[in-house]
C-alpha cells in the first residue's frame, strides 16, 4: 500500500501487479473533497455528487496514480470492451464496462461501490486492461470479452497475462436469494446458503480463459464490513464510488 497527497488518500496495490512493475492502484473512500454522503474521495459524476468535487478527485486520484491522463466511461453492467489508443477528450465514453490498452500515460479506471474491479496486464507487449465486473457483468463474461479483446488487438497470449481482483462485496455480504433465477446453474457451486464467492467465480473464469493460477490475484477484503469503502449494500444505495486504475507508464 501507498501513500497518496493528502492524510488518508491510499492507493492499495496487487502484489502480482507490483512485482510485475506496471502502474495500477485501488482507492478507498478517503482522501478527497466530497461531502457526505459522497465523503470523500467520490469518483463518480453520476451518484449526485457536486461535479466540481469530483472533478477534485478525479485529479487527486490522476496524479497519485502517476498517469498524464485517465480514463473513464459510463458503466452499465454489461461487457462491451473500449479499445483506447491515447487520451481521450469530452464527456465519458458510454456503455463500456472494460477498456484495453496499450498506449502509454493513459490509466484505465473502474468505478466502484461493490462490484470488483479486475486489472489485466500482458508484459510481453505491453498491454493493460481492465473490467467492471459485478454478477451482471460475471453472467455476461465481461472477462473472457477483455481477454479475447487483448488477444486479437494486441496479439496477448492469456498463460501470459497477469490478473488482479479489487476489494469487493464479499462473500459474508454477498447474500442473493434469487439466484436460481439469475445465476447460471455453474455458479451454484460458490454459494454458502444464500452467499456467494463472487471473487472466487471471476477466478474460475479467468482459469477458464486460459490464465494461470500463479498470475490471479484476488483480494479478499469486504467493502461492506470496511467504512473506509463505499458499499452500495452497507449505505442503502445512496453513496460514491471508489476506482480502480491500472496502465502503461
């Protein structure tokens, strides 16, 4: 873990990505220029949140992460994959949930409040990516879609990549009593009563996609059970977002 600016601004850090010398990080919920219920460090232009605080924290979190410039988009739980090719400029990008890169000084960003964020990294090109991955995105296989968009833009090889699963809701929080009727049967196997190891699922897929076990990190850190995250679980609904950021330096 790193220190950001300002008191209480951390970057939590993958062990595998850190090893591995790319630039990536995970915010909390602290550090920034919100006021509640959005304290502090609110990512999101989209919860109600004062836009110009956001803005704040947009460029808090840029310059604690190191890149000239970030990206954002406009999530909507599915799985569609934004090829990004430098800076962007304008509004946020539109119904993408996973961006894949290999330019440099751009850091790809996940918005969160529960839902996992999963970092991606190919060495060998460099190549990053990265996938908002609730249960929605988890039934679409928003995964599998960065994987399969890194291979065919930027010729990645999946034994090559490396992976990192955020802090999310877990698996003591994570109760869905309608699951047989959103949840494929193959995700029965990760619940305890009405609880699911949702980490543990998008591990399975990423295996799935041909990633090696040594190259998955997951963390296992509950939103929900931490104040110092937002949880959309723990507050109601009504809160910010913390982000996830990862990119080529």
């Amino acid at each position: 873990m790193q220190t950001g600016e300002r008191p209480g601004f951390r970057l939590r850090k993958s062990a595998v990505l850190k090893e591995a010398g790319v630039a990536h990080g995970f915010s909390d919920r602290n550090g920034g220029a919100s006021a509640p219920p959005f304290s502090s460090l609110n990512l999101s232009f989209a919860v109600g949140d004062d836009p110009a605080a956001v803005r704040r924290n947009r460029e808090s979190f840029r310059t604690a992460a190191g890149f000239a410039s970030l990206v954002f988009t406009g999530q909507v739980h599915g799985k569609r994959v934004l090829v990004v090719d430098g800076p962007l400029s304008g509004p946020d990008p539109q119904g993408y949930d996973a961006m894949i890169t290999a330019a440099r000084g751009v850091g790809l960003v996940v918005q969160q409040a529960d839902c996992q964020a999963v970092l991606f990294f190919d060495p060998g090109v460099p190549a990053a990516g990265i996938a908002h991955c609730g249960w929605r995105g988890g039934v679409a296989g928003v995964c599998a879609e960065v994987v399969a968009a890194m291979e065919r833009e930027f010729a990645c090889r999946p034994e090559r990549i490396l992976a990192a699963i955020s802090p999310s809701l877990g698996t003591c929080c994570a109760e869905f009593s309608g699951y047989r009727e959103l949840l494929p049967r193959w995700m029965w196997e990760f619940r305890r009563g009405l609880f699911f190891d949702f980490p543990a699922i998008t591990r399975q897929q990423l295996l799935e996609c041909g990633l090696r076990p040594e190259n998955i990190d997951t963390s296992h850190h509950c939103n929900a059970c931490d104040p110092g995250f937002f949880s959309y679980r723990r507050e109601g609904g009504r809160t910010g977002r913390q982000g996830s950021v990862i990119g080529i330096l």
